[in-house]
C-alpha cells in the first residue's frame, strides 16, 4: 500500500488547488493508494499502520512537507515520493532542512516536465528524478461544444504580475490589432503585485494594475478583462476561444496548468519557450516564442517573435481538430497513467538520496540571508540564478530521460 498524506486545508495557490484535486481522483479510484488527510501532524495510529504497512509514501504538497518534516524523519525506513512544484529554489531553509533528514533513504523526486527535470538534477547530488506530468480533474475533459463566430478570439488566464509578461502580451496584441481588425484579447486571473524578486526589481503598489488597465481603456474594447473566473466560467470561456496565449517566465513555470486547462478544450497555444511549455509543444500541442535574456538578466519574450505568431494566427479550428487536440492531451496528462506510473515507482526499490547539490548550497546561502522575494538577490546571487534557470531556457535532455 502507498499512503498518501494530502492537506485537509485548501491550498492558498489555485494552479495548486487544480493539481491536488487532479491528483486526488486520480488516485482515489485507485486500490494503491490511501489517501489521507493531514492538517497539523500525522496521528499516533497513523504513524504505526505507515511504520508496518506502507511501501511507499507520497506526499503531496510543499506546505504539508514543511509541517510534516521531523514526523517523516521518523519514517526513516519508508520510500518518500515528492512532487517538486517549482519551488526548490524558493524553499532553500526547507530543504537544507531536508537534506539532512532525508540523505541516505530512497527518495523520488517527481518534476512534471522534461525541463523541471533538468533543473532537480543540478540542485541534488542523487535521488532517483521522475517525469510525471499532473493530471486534470476530469471535467476539464467533457465532451467538447462547437462554436462558430467572426472573430478570432485570444485568451491568457492565470497570475497578473510582471515574469507572467502580461503587459507584453497586451502591447504586442494592439500593435496587431490595427491590421487584423477581427481579433480581440480576452484575459482573467488576479493581481499579484510581484515584480521580478529573484533580480531585485520592483514595482510600487499598485503601478502594474495601474498599467493594465491604461492598457485595456486604450485597446477600445478590444481587450476584454473578465477578473477572476471559476473553474465553470473558465471552462465556458476556453469553449468559445480559439487561441490561448501565456509568455511566463515565471520562477516555478513547470508544468503550465492554465496551458493544460485550455488544450484541454481543444485550444491551439501559443507559449514561452520556458520551463514546462517546452513539452507541450513535443506534444504537437503548443506553438513557442522565443525567450530572450536582457542586460538586467531578466528572461522575456522576443518581441519580435511574438508579433510575428500574432499576425499569423488563424480563425477557429474545425471541430474535429480541437477533438483531436484535447485527445492527444487526455493520452498525455491521463488520470490512469499517473495512478499506474506512480504505483510503480512506489513498489519498487529507488535510488538514496544523498543530499542537495553544491550548486544549491551556494545558492542557498545567498538566499538564506535575505528573502528572495523581498530583497531580490545580489550580484553573485543573480549569477547563480542563471545558472539554475538555464535549464528552464534549454533543453539537454530527452524527453524519454525520465520517464
């Protein structure tokens, strides 16, 4: 039996709250798993049946890791499983903790894409590194409604904050706009007043909201911000669409939920050549934009690129196409196939951990020091940074390396 500790609080992160409800139905319908729900610590009677009947225990939230770590290191015997969700490079005290609690016990550390991948393998020194893409709840999956209207309709949904490159998205669209008159860009997410932390660059409260909205009173309608949606009124959205559009540069862009929800149905994508994005488009999926690095050391979009992609986009696609493109995805990103893949991993003997990678002790004393997302790092600490994120720019690897 594999245990699975879930948080019984809501996950304060939407993009996470989409996962973990994938996951839960995923391997709730599975005989593998127990799943259960975890909020302050793991109880006496529960730590007993782990001790005596699991084979494996997968755990699946960083903020339950974080209240759980000196429970698991009790557990010292039982093979851990971990989803690293982007955030290796934020948690640094966490896993300087964890290194110490974890070395020289099986440990499997599951990236949901070829790049996160990459990126694990430079920031430890041994552990067995699994690709294993998160699964959607299963509405997003419905059977798909045809639409048929004039114009060509975009959408980004997700964060609002700058490494999302929103304010990019929107200038591109209305240098666009002028020659392809048909085209209208619909956007909904929230307002996260982050600046590029890592690089120690920062808005004043409220100075992106303020440049959003300048941007969509001068677009004359033909950017349309719907706030906030439900995953209901998304879905709906995503339905009568025809091209969904993200350019994150985003730190802990590893997999792409929002990219996910609208393949899901049957949207062509138009995404950054970072992180996660990457597989969307070996897929046969997604379309990339390049992603250049400018004199700040900050990783943005080509212009030039984008603008070039914007003009070339197409009216809907048939019907049948936008099946076929939320079936190749279901293949993909399967409830089924993460159950199954994640059984096995857990039943069978993995690699020890034996510790993080000198790479992340340089980092992390950088940032053990000040709170990256405060302060931004120094110098040297920016360094450092490009060294981790070139794996998010790049890819080395294959695909299949961890499968």
């Amino acid at each position: 039996m594999i245990f699975v500790l879930a948080p019984a609080v809501e996950n304060p992160w939407y993009s996470c709250r989409v996962i973990e409800e994938g996951i839960d139905q995923a391997l709730g319908q599975s005989s593998s798993f127990l799943i259960c729900r975890i909020r302050d610590e793991i109880p006496t009677e529960l730590m007993a049946r782990i001790s005596s009947e699991a084979a494996a225990l997968f755990i699946t939230s960083t903020p339950l890791l974080t209240i759980l770590a000196d429970q698991l290191a009790e557990l010292s015997e039982i093979q851990l499983m971990i989803p690293i969700f982007g955030d290796m490079t934020i948690e640094t005290r966490l896993w300087t903790k964890l290194s110490e609690i974890f070395k020289g016990r099986p440990l499997v550390l599951l990236g949901a894409s070829t790049r996160q991948c990459q990126q694990i393998e430079r920031l430890v020194q041994s552990a067995t590194i699994k690709k294993l893409p998160y699964p959607l709840p299963d509405y997003w999956f419905e059977p798909l409604i045809q639409h048929s209207r004039e114009e060509v309709r975009l959408v980004y949904s997700g964060r609002l904050t700058p490494q999302k490159n929103v304010l990019e998205l929107m200038s591109c669209f209305l240098k666009v706009a002028d020659i392809r008159p048909e085209m209208r860009l619909h956007i909904a997410g929230d307002f996260h007043e982050m600046g590029y932390h890592f690089h120690g660059i920062f808005h004043r409260p409220g100075e992106y909201k303020e440049k959003f909205l300048e941007l969509v009173a001068q677009s004359q309608g033909k950017i349309v911000f719907h706030g906030f949606l439900t995953q209901e009124r998304l879905r709906d959205l995503y339905n009568s669409s025809d091209v969904f559009i993200s350019l994150s540069t985003y730190h802990d862009e590893d997999f792409g939920v929002s990219a996910a929800q609208a393949i899901s149905r049957g949207m062509h994508a138009v995404l950054s050549d970072w992180g996660g994005h990457w597989d969307f488009a070996e897929q046969g999926l997604a379309q990339l934009c390049k992603v250049e690095v400018g004199q700040d050391g900050v990783p943005r979009p080509s212009q030039n690129a984008l603008l070039k992609i914007l003009a070339s986009l197409s009216a809907n696609k048939l019907y049948e196409e936008r099946c076929d493109y939320q079936k190749k995805l279901n293949s993909y990103i399967s409830q089924r196939d993460y159950s199954v893949r994640l059984a096995a991993l857990g039943h069978s003997p993995q690699k020890v951990y034996q510790g993080q990678s000198a790479l992340f002790g340089d980092y992390a004393a950088k940032s053990e020091r000040q709170y990256v997302f405060a302060t931004g790092h120094g110098e040297q600490g920016r360094r450092i940074y490009n060294e981790i994120y070139d794996s998010y720019l790049t890819t080395s690897s294959k695909e299949s390396d961890w499968s």
